[in-house]
C-alpha cells in the first residue's frame, strides 16, 4: 500500500513538474510578445483627413444651415481647434503637411504646381509617412496628391506611401476623373499606385475613395502593426458636382452654387462617419487619433463661405488662411473643448512623429512644433509666431509711390498725373524643346537646385527672440512662453500718434534692366532711388561685396535673428507679398488678395449692391488697392476691419524685420515652364510621369508668363453676341434653380 502511494507521488510530481515547464515557456512567450504588443499598443493609428477648399463658415458647428452631424459629434467629443492656419492654395498647404517645412524653404512660394510643370516635392527632403514607416507604420494615401508627377521619384508610392489610390492633378471631374489643363489638354487622372486605374468612370469620387479607405482598414490587421491613413478627399473642390439626392436638404437655399457646395459637405461628413464606422468595426477606434483638416479657405463666388472673416481662397486675409480643424481621439486627456492655441499646418509633422515614437531629430530644417501636449492637455503652445508666405514673384506697385508726371506747358490741361511704369523685359523665354536639353532659360545668375542638401543644422527656430516695445507703460511678456508673445490690444492714439509711411516707404523701381533673380532675391536693405544710371552701377558693382550680400538669399537657418534697433531703415520692399502672424499682431505687405467681405446671406444671383458695401466705408487714399501694408491685432480684431498700421509703426517696423529673417533662410522660387511632352495624348489620354529619373536638374531657373509681343488685335462690338450671352446665362440659372 505504501509502496503504491509512493509510486503515485512520484507521478504526480512529475505532471506537476512538466506542467510548470509548460507554462514558464507560455509566459516567457508571452513576454516576449506583448513586448511588441505594448510597443504597438503605444502606436496610434493616425487617420488624417484632409478636405479640399472648405470655408470657415461651411461646417454645422459654425453654421448651422450646413448639415454634418457625424463631423459635428466627433468635433463636440474631441478638441476643436479655432486658431488654426493653413495656406491660401492646394500645392503649398499640402508641401507642409507632407514635409513640416514653409514653403520659402521648399521652393513652393509660388502659385501651385500646374500638371505639366516639371516640379514636385525636393528630392533631398524628408516626408512624414517616411518617418512614420521608419517607426513601424502602415502608410497609405487615398485621394489628392497634387504635389508634382513629371517623374516616378515624385509619386506619392517614392514619398513614403505603401499604397496610393487617387489623382495626381488638381481638379478632377467627380465622375468621368477628367482633368484639363486648357484647352485641348484633358486626361484621365486616377491612379493605383504607379500605374493607371481605368474603368472607374461613373463611380462619384468621394464614395470611390471611402471604399478603397475601408478596405485598406479591413484588410489591415490592427493589433500586428500601426496604420497611417492619409484620406486626402477631393470634395469640397470644384467642379461642383454632389449627387441629387444630397442637394434635396439644401432645396430651401436660393444661391444655386450654394446649395451644390453644402450638398457635397453632406458627401463629405458622410464619408468621414463611414471611416469612423470602419474603425470601430476592425478594432483601431480605442487607439486611434482621428485629425480632420481643411487645406485652405473657400471660394465665396463658387459656393463657398468663410464668413465671418475677411477675404477668400487664394488670399492671405483670414478667410484664406484661417482653417477648418479639429482632433478626436480616445486618448485625448482634455476633450470637449475648443483650443484657441496658435496652430500651423507644418506643426504636424512633428507631432505625428512624436506621437509614433519616431526620431524627430533626424529631420533638420523643421519650421513645426510638437503640439501634442497643447492638443491632448490644454498646454501652452510652443508656437508664438507663422509665417504665411514670401512670394517674390508676386509684386504690386503702391499708388503713393508711382513717380508722378509734372504738368507739362504744351498740355496745361492734363494737370498732374502719374507715368506708367516701365514694363520688364522677360529674361527667361520659353523656346521649343530639344531633344537632349528639353527647356533652356536664359539667366544672367546659376541658378540653385533643389538637388542640393539641405541645411546641417537649425540650432534655433526663427521667431524665439523677439520682442515688441511699447514704450515705458507696457507689460513685460509672460515667462511660462517659450517664445515671448506680442502684447494684446494696442492703445491707439487719437491724434499726434507718429506715421508709419516714412518708416516702410516702398523704394520705386530703378530704370535699369534687372535680371529675374535679382527681382525676387530680396534683402533687408535696398540702395536709395538713385538718379543716374551711372551712380546704379556704382552701387552694383561685383566688386562692391556689401551689395553682393546684401541682395543674396541664403539657405542657412541657423543665422542669428537680426538686431532690431541697428537694422537699417527700410527693412522691407513693401511691394513684395508676403503675411506674417506673431503673438495677436498680423502684418501684410504687397497684394494680400481680394479683400471683402462677403456676407452670411448668399445671394439667389451675381454679387449686386452690396458688392461695394465695405469697400465704399474706407477712404479713398487707404483702400485696399491704394496701400501695401497692413497690420492688424487678431485677437482683438480677428475679423481684420481696423487697420493699426499708421498708429503703430513701431510694431510694423519689428515684424518686417521678422519677414527680412525670414527671408535669409528662402530658397529661390521653383517655378519652371510648361513641358509640352506632358501632353496626355501622347500618353494614351492618360496624366502619367513623362520625364526621365536624370532630369531632375534639367529645369533651371524661374519662368514668368508674360504678354508676348505681337500686338492683339481688337475685337469687334457685338451687341447681339452679348444679347445672346444674357438669354444664355438667364435659361442656364433658370434650369439651374430647377434642381
């Protein structure tokens, strides 16, 4: 009996003993994989959605005749993001998104990148869904690209992307994916991945793009690796084209381009509840960061509002730059609110980095701030300044500063009046192409590539050491900022306050001949007007090395900020466009755009009385057309009505020498000429890359269009063709108010 109980024993110690083994291994194992598992546990999966041309005032919780309540719900239960800036145009907004750099350091200052223009993103830079591929990530992109094709290293599958499904260009038909680039000129454009996907025609775009979005989330396996999902939609873009069954909410709305314009929003909140549905179903909600973004202002006259503020799409008022944003994501600590932090698109960029463990020190030249913090917490945000642009292609001339004309004795009736300015040869001419060098531009100046590195280091971000003084009576900035923010609401002088006109007075052009890139390589400094053309040449000798300098733009972010109080006066060539926001203060200088605004009611027809409205309160001598340089307090004034720049010249003088820093660190604009080989009939009617990997530094230069010099001839008055032209457009408007 005891021999039986001791052999039992030893059996059962022996199960117990191999079990024990068993299970040390299952834990070990375990161990092992949910090691991995919590690194892809703190990975979220990041859906950008990134919409086309919506206004201000085109979301419901703005405004709400516009029907989005799936937007509206995630915007309630997440933060909503009000002070949020993106750029007036597709290409530039979309170049910083991608790259987290302005767009004086890409070469994008320029208009946007026209589809049989030979330019992309640089070669040399970085991209985000590079680095969060190097993190681990999933990275695929649905919708628009509209960041150069005319190579295969630009196509979004070379820029980081696993996938791509969507266009290459940058107005497509919803329906047929035709895209024109003039007359003549049209092409399909929808791609997958590298090649074209044909057969798609009849399917509306932005239910096409949510359908390849949830098979992307269904085929994914969320627990094994983190996804990136970049939905670029093509909505709210014209043309304006929403199914018939989204406009019958709006049929109350009497502006016809209205109506059409909130439909397709519906198209859109719809998509984005679809995608939202999808992530729940496949397990990624509970770890995902949902960013909902527009990628400039809306166009007033095609649909679009960004009522209350100032100006539209293509401008740099705040209807043009101020942007639709919000995030919603389970892991926000501080949700249900609305942030009003300054915020710029270029910030995501090393946020998302940052947010996907990735190294964000392998990225020089960065213009973001991680953000994450002021998004999820409430925290201050690290940003006190945006640069909006510098464009040196765009020039205006001020009314004040034309050279005026002396009343001659032969014609004493003619009075005072004003010369025309002198028109500028074009240096760079478009000629016909050859077959080994493509496109040649003349050009006093080498011109600089992009294939050159980037720069080595940034120690410090432009915008960390400034201050504006505001006499002895002003408050010393907070010290819990980074960077120093610009007081609030200045005090204006009722009278015997100082004019700022002698301060920033634009220096009238010389008689010379200048060369293209001496116009758009601007500097801190410009030589005085001088009154001969020998004393011009003097100053511009080669010899001379302070004018050399003077008039160069330079690559090097890591130059000091310049010293306020010993910059020479003028800082600034007034006629150059360019915006700047620092602290609450805004300075414009050039031609900010059209600046109106339009009023919340949409009219049933064409702009009528109250086209002038606004305009018709501002004096003669200060409109809009008559000046090149405003400034105003956003946060006192967001909806930019009371222009500060004569009562404080101080501030202007300080942010101008923001934008002359600025400017050191730009690259020259890239903005080569149209190459005929982009034709897509010589491509089977399709938009496809057409030039070779060697010619990335073939196109050199900048190429303006100018008016050629042949004489055109003028047309007849037809007064029945313009009869003809209004029964027209009355029958069109007619059948349109039918919908």
């Amino acid at each position: 009996m005891r021999a039986a109980l001791t052999v039992l024993t030893v059996f059962l110690s022996l199960d117990f003993l191999s079990a024990q083994s068993k299970s040390d291994v299952r834990n070990n194992s375990n161990t092992q994989t949910g090691a991995a598992g919590q690194k892809t546990k703190s990975q979220p999966h990041i859906i950008f959605v990134l919409i086309d041309d919506q206004g201000f005032n085109d979301i419901g919780y703005h405004n709400p005749t516009i029907k989005t309540p799936t937007l509206d719900k995630l915007a309630a239960e997440g933060v909503i993001l009000e002070n949020y800036y993106v750029q007036p145009i597709c290409t530039p907004s979309r170049s910083q998104l991608i790259t987290g750099r302005y767009q004086i350091h890409t070469g994008l200052q320029h208009s946007i990148i026209r589809p049989r223009q030979p330019s992309c993103l640089p070669s040399h830079m970085d991209t985000l869904p590079e680095r969060l591929r190097q993190a681990g990530y999933a990275t695929h992109m649905v919708g628009k690209w509209h960041l150069g094709f005319y190579r295969k290293a630009c196509l979004p599958t070379r820029k980081g992307f696993d996938t791509f499904f969507g266009s290459l260009t940058g107005s497509v038909d919803y329906y047929s994916y035709r895209s024109c680039d003039g007359p003549g000129l049209c092409g399909y454009d929808l791609h997958d991945n590298e090649s074209v996907a044909w057969g798609q025609e009849g399917k509306y775009s932005t239910t096409l793009f949510t359908q390849r979005a949830r098979k992307i989330l269904e085929r994914h396996n969320p627990t094994a690796r983190p996804l990136f999902l970049l939905l670029s939609l093509q909505a709210v873009h014209t043309p304006l084209q929403p199914p018939k069954s989204y406009i019958y909410p709006y049929r109350d709305m009497a502006n016809v381009a209205r109506r059409k314009f909130a439909a397709m929003v519906s198209t859109v909140d719809e998509a984005v509840r679809n995608v939202t549905y999808a992530l729940r179903k496949y397990g990624y909600y509970r770890n995902s960061v949902i960013i909902y973004s527009t990628d400039n202002g809306a166009q007033p006259f095609i649909g679009g509002s960004n009522w209350p503020l100032r100006g539209k799409k293509g401008t740099y008022w705040e209807g043009g730059v101020r942007g639709v944003a919000f995030v919603h994501s389970p892991l926000l600590k501080r949700r249900r609110r609305v942030s009003k932090a300054l915020l710029h698109i270029t910030d995501w960029f090393p946020t998302l980095v940052g947010l996907a463990g990735g190294n964000i020190s392998q990225s020089q030249g960065l213009d973001g701030f991680d953000v994450w913090t002021t998004i999820s917490e409430g925290t201050e945000s690290p940003r006190t300044e945006v640069l909006h642009n510098i464009d040196p292609l765009h020039k205006t001339e001020s009314w004040d500063d034309r050279p005026r004309k002396t009343p001659s004795a032969a014609s004493p009736s003619k009075g005072t009046g004003f010369k025309k300015p002198k028109k500028q040869k074009k240096v760079l001419k478009k000629q016909k192409p050859n077959k080994k060098s493509g496109f040649k531009l003349k050009s006093t100046k080498r011109p600089q590539l992009f294939s050159r590195p980037a720069p080595k280091s940034k120690k410090s971000k432009p915008g960390t050491k400034l201050k504006l003084k505001s006499g002895p009576k002003s408050k010393p900035a907070p010290k819990a900022r980074q960077q120093p923010r610009l007081y609030s609401e200045p005090k204006i002088q009722s009278s015997g306050s100082p004019s700022a006109s002698g301060a920033y007075r634009q220096i009238s052009k010389s008689k010379s001949k200048r060369t293209t890139s001496q116009n758009h390589n601007l500097s801190q400094s410009r030589p005085a007007q001088t009154k001969s053309k020998k004393k011009l040449r003097e100053q511009l000798k080669p010899g001379s090395k302070q004018t050399f300098l003077q008039n160069q733009n330079t690559s090097q972010s890591g130059t000091p900020a310049p010293s306020l109080q010993s910059t020479p006066s003028p800082l600034w060539d007034a006629s150059v466009q360019a915006a700047i926001r620092v602290g609450d203060w805004k300075l414009l200088t050039g031609d900010p755009g059209h600046g109106d605004w339009v009023p919340l009611q949409m009219l049933p027809t064409l702009p009528g009385r109250w086209w002038n409205l606004e305009r018709s309160s501002v004096p003669p001598r200060k409109s809009a057309a008559h000046r090149n340089i405003w400034l105003f307090n956003i946060t006192a004034d967001p909806f930019e009505r009371r222009d500060l720049a004569d009562q404080r010249p101080d501030v202007v003088q300080q942010l101008l020498a923001r934008l002359a820093y600025y400017n050191q660190t730009a690259v020259p604009v890239y903005f080569p000429p149209d190459d005929p080989r982009a034709n897509p009939s010589r491509h089977g009617e399709a938009w496809v890359p057409w030039a070779d990997q060697e010619e990335e530094g073939k196109y050199q230069g900048v190429y303006k269009k100018g008016r050629s010099g042949k004489k055109k001839r003028k047309k007849k008055k037809c007064p029945l063709c313009k009869l003809k032209a209004f029964f027209l457009k009355l029958n069109t408007g007619m059948m349109s108010n039918g919908i």
